[in-house]
C-alpha cells in the first residue's frame, strides 16, 4: 500500500509545475550549493560529480536573480537564530569542499553579480597539506578511460577479475578507510597525486581565504578529513565539527562558522548536534543535503545544483533540479501526514 502510495505521488508530483510548488511547499528560504565550476577539465572531480561549465552557472545565477533575492549567510543566521524577517523567495548559496577555482572562477563571477556566497573548507587541504581520496580516486579513473590497457595492472588489488565499468564502480565506493589500497592503485597505474598537488594546487590557500573574506564572503567548515559523520563515535564527530570551525575561525577571525556535512548528515543524532552548538557558540547554523526538506530550525537544508538525476550522471539545468527538489520534498510531506492520520 505504502509503495503504491509513493509511486501515485511520485507520478502526481511531477505534473505540478515548478512555480507552483512555493505555494504549498513553503519555505522562508532556499538553499544551493554547487562543488566545482570551471570551463577546464578538472580531472581530480569530474569522475565524482558533472564539473559545471561558467555559461551555465551563470544561466543558474540569472534563473535565480530574477525570481529571487540572494542572501548572505549573516542574513539566514540572524533570520534562523533569532527571527529576524528574509526577504521574500530569498536564496543563499553556498560551495563544498574549497577547491581553488572557488577563487579563481567563481568569485570574480559572484562579483560582478553582486552576489553572497558560503565556501564551506576541508580544514586538513587547506593550504594543499592533503589530498581528499576521492580526488585520488577520480585521478585513477581518468587514467583507467584515458588508457583502459592500464587495468590488467591492477591485477589482485580489486575483488577479482573486473571489466573497466566494474573497475571504476569498485573505486567509487572506496572510502578513506581505504586509502592504503586507493594509494596502491595509484602507483600501480602511475598517478602521481602528490606531483599533482605540489603542481595544481587543487585546494584554496590561507591567503585566498582570508582575502575572500575580506571580500565580504563568508567561509565555513568542511570537517577535517571529510569522513562521512554517520559512520564515527559521538566525540569523533564533535571534533570534526568543532575543530574545522575553529580552524576556520583563527584564519578568517569570523565569530561564527557555519558548516556543511560531507556526504549528508543522514543518522546524525539532533540531540548531539543541539548540545554541539550549545557548547561551542562559534558553530553555526549546520548545513545538509536533503533539497528544501524542512530540519531543526539549526538544520539548513541545500539543494545540491550538480545533482545528476539520471543513470547518465549528466548536468541538469537549475530549475528542473529544483522542480525535482520540490518534487522529493512534497512527497516526504505528504508521506508524513498519511503516517500521521493512521496513527
Ligand atoms: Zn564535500
């Protein structure tokens, strides 16, 4: 009954049009956020998420300028924590992970729009000090599609004798638990990652941060390591979200920061993430991945813009993500008030 239900739903809430769903999936604000934007290749992210072209993010950003009023993280803040009333359909915007286009591409853009943006940084590749993995991982995938007569060379490291598809399907799901064997098939199939980062530079520096900041940008945190929080004890995950804000904090001198959850915060107990920010005024509003789903009034929910909505892992313009955010969320409301009325 409760499959066939979603499937009713699902189906109905994709005929609603996109401007209407405002009118009953109310929300004071919408959130976005974006990874990477630039117009060269990005081989250390585009195996991990579709890397987006300038021209359509600024197709997004004039989508959004004409039917919204962007607001700074000041702004949200002031109208979560105390009330404080948002313009109406305001929008924030905001970037993961701190990759260095984020000064070099997407600032001078956001400049010339006048637009507030969030960077929310891995504090440990500031700097370029490390490597994510999964940089790493996207590293190998390119030489494996570059030269897929590598892959014989990978020889007993994966479980068993895989295609090129199963390959990468296997590299994919490699976690930083894994890195020892990540670090392995990077030798085998000669990526140098740290050549590549002594020489590309993929992360933000200090100084880049600190003159965003001055720019009148805010910067938030990332975790530490970005390990997934869900898989970690209670005093692990309240160090990576205390540490990274305080790392942050020293660099920018901002009294708050906010922070955003790698992967998602999916399984995260509310209760410790309410004594967290209880404990350590200087954490922010805390930033997740579930569209424009409602949360804790601390709990900003983000509408991932690069999101690939089909198998073909493909860029989507803006406005039928959204129309898929609202989709996901209405059905979820819905869902919820069936459960409700049963009980
Ligand atoms: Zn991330």
């Amino acid at each position: 009954m409760k499959k066939i239900l979603t499937w009713l739903l699902e189906r109905l809430a994709r005929l609603i049009p996109l401007w209407l769903y405002p009118l009953f999936v109310r929300r004071a604000s919408i959130d976005f956020f974006y990874h990477a934007v630039s117009d060269e290749p990005m081989e250390h992210a585009r195996h991990l998420y579709p890397v987006v072209p300038v021209a359509q993010f600024e197709e997004a950003l004039l989508f959004l300028k004409e039917r919204y009023q962007f607001i700074s993280y000041a702004r949200l803040h002031a109208a979560r924590i105390s009330g404080e009333a948002l313009p109406a359909n305001a929008v924030h915007l905001s970037f993961d992970d701190g990759f260095q286009e984020c000064f070099s591409v997407v600032r001078p853009i956001l400049m010339d729009y006048s637009i507030p943006c969030t960077f929310f940084l891995t504090t440990d590749w500031i700097d370029n000090r490390a490597m994510f993995y999964r940089n790493k991982i996207s590293l190998c995938i390119d030489r494996l599609r570059a030269d897929p007569s590598t892959l014989p060379r990978l020889g007993s490291l994966t479980p068993g004798d895989l295609t090129l598809e199963a390959t990468i399907g296997w590299l994919k799901e490699l976690r930083l638990p894994d890195e020892d064997v990540i670090n392995q098939v990077c030798r085998q199939l000669a990526v140098d990652w740290e050549k590549f980062l002594c020489e590309s530079q993929p992360y933000l520096t200090t100084s880049q941060v600190q003159q965003m900041t001055a720019e009148g940008f805010t910067i938030g945190a990332h975790t530490k390591t970005h390990r997934k929080l869900r898989d970690l004890s209670d005093a692990e995950i309240e160090e990576e979200i205390v540490e990274s804000c305080r790392e942050v904090q020293g660099i920018t001198g901002q009294e708050i920061v906010p922070f955003s959850f790698p992967h998602s915060a999916f399984g995260i107990d509310r209760g410790l993430l309410f004594s967290i920010r209880v404990r350590y005024p200087f954490v922010g509003l805390l930033f997740d991945t579930k569209g424009v789903r409602k949360d804790d009034s601390f709990m900003v929910n983000r509408v991932w813009a690069e999101r690939p909505l089909t198998p073909e892992r493909v860029l989507h313009p803006l406005p039928q993500v959204l129309h898929n955010a609202y989709q996901e969320a209405w059905v979820d409301e819905v869902m919820g008030l069936a459960r409700r009325i049963k009980t």
